[in-house]
C-alpha cells in the first residue's frame, strides 16, 4: 500500500512534499475516488529537510492521512527534498512511476510557485508526462501517455480554468491534511515557525476553497489550471444540464 507498486488507476497526483496533495487538491480526490475511480497518491520527496518534522515523522503522518483519504495506494519516490529539479534521473523515475500506474489524467503542481521544489516538481511532471509515451525513452516499462495533465496550486497561481465542487469533502479533506501534525500550528511545538505554521493559516486556506466556491456558485471548491482547451460538442447539455 505504502510501497512502490504496480497498481494501475485512472488519476495519479504527484506532489512535491507530503501533505501538498491534500491542502491543494484533497477534496477533488477525495470525490474521484467516491465517484469510482482508482487513485493513486505519490509523494515525490520525503520532506525530510523541511523546518518541522524529520522524513520519519512525515511519513507517518502520511500513512495517517492516506487513512482518512482511502486512496489505492501512496508511493514516495524519494528525490530529494530542497532539491526537486528536472534532471535525467529524476524524470526516469518519474516515467517509470507513470508506466507502471497507467493513469488517464495526472495532476502536478502549478509552474510557478514561491517554494522551487513545487516549480521543479511541475516540469519534472510534465516533462516525464510527455516522454513517458515515447518508444525509445531509456526507461523500463510499456509506453504510456496519459490523456489529461491538470495543476493545482499551492501559493502562486493563475486564473483556473477547472473548477471541482468539493463541498461534501471539504470537512475530510481538513481532517486529512491535520494529519500533518509537525507542520502546523501547535503552541508546544519548539521547532521553527513556517508559513503553515501560523496559527491563522486554516482561515486563509477556507478563504481560498470558499473563494473558489463562490466562483462557481457553491460553499467550497478546489481550481486547477490546464494547459489545453476545452472542446464543447454539446454546450446545451453541459451548461443547461439537460
Ligand atoms: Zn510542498
């Protein structure tokens, strides 16, 4: 479960730390996997330089997470926390993840962002998301091309063009990323404050999913940014439900 595996799904998201895939997109996969579909879940570094917790007190916190988050399964990839670049190894490993789960749509992280691990993590995706289709790539595994790649955001972003209602998930997807006990706030903790860290930092993240909700007329949602168009065959049907 925790493990690399070859469990095949029909969504992988790839975060750059544990705990970036449930504050950013947490209520989406949360539905996903209510709707029916296999997710997976794959950290891409340990976090193990981070200024709270050590790699081991994250990857306990992320097997209590992927509890509450009932995925198929997380994997850590293990590329280096502080220094998650597009590099020829890093994007191998990346492939080969891909090939073995054979996703339909992967998720990453927006292109830019204030934190380099989550830009390099967007490129190493996208990069590997690309060759991973290609016959010739120097990586095992059978070709695959997944069909749709979607970024969330963690602190930058640009104006989304998908919006997911996640407000039936929302209470779980807080309960998930609370998991993360070390990074947030807690007045006993003697190690260095963060961003995350703050004690205001759950009242801006409800700001930012009721934010999106309100875009879209309902409590919370979670907005993603895609690179491609989206093409309308019946624009009565999608946008008068009928
Ligand atoms: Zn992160």
């Amino acid at each position: 479960m925790f493990g690399i595996n070859s469990i095949q799904v029909d969504v992988l998201a790839f975060g750059a730390h544990p705990d970036d895939l449930e504050l950013a997109m947490g209520g989406t996969l949360l539905k996903l996997k209510a709707q029916g579909y296999r997710v997976g879940l794959v950290d891409l570094t340990r976090g193990e330089r981070g200024s709270r917790g050590t790699g081991q007190t994250r990857e306990a916190e992320a097997k209590a997470a992927l509890e509450i988050m009932g995925a198929d399964f997380r994997e850590n990839l293990d590329l280096g926390d502080q220094e998650l670049r597009d590099t020829p190894e890093r994007r191998r490993a990346v492939i080969e993840c891909i090939r073995r789960h054979k996703p339909q749509l992967v998720f990453t992280h927006y292109l830019q962002d204030r934190h380099p691990d989550h830009e390099g993590a967007a490129q190493l995706v996208k990069h590997a998301m690309f060759l991973s289709g290609a016959v010739n790539m120097d990586a095992s595994g059978e070709p695959h091309s997944p069909k749709r790649l979607l970024h969330f955001f963690s602190h930058w972003m640009n104006e989304p063009n998908v919006y997911v209602d996640i407000s039936e998930f929302y209470e779980r997807k807080i309960r998930a990323a609370k998991s993360y006990t070390t990074q947030f706030y807690d007045p006993s903790s003697t190690e260095p404050a963060t961003h995350l860290s703050r004690p205001e930092f759950w009242e801006d993240l409800e700001a930012r999913f009721r934010f999106f909700g309100v875009q879209i007329g309902v409590e919370y949602a979670e907005a993603f940014w895609m690179r491609e168009k989206i093409q309308v065959d019946d624009p009565v049907a999608l946008f008068c439900g009928q």
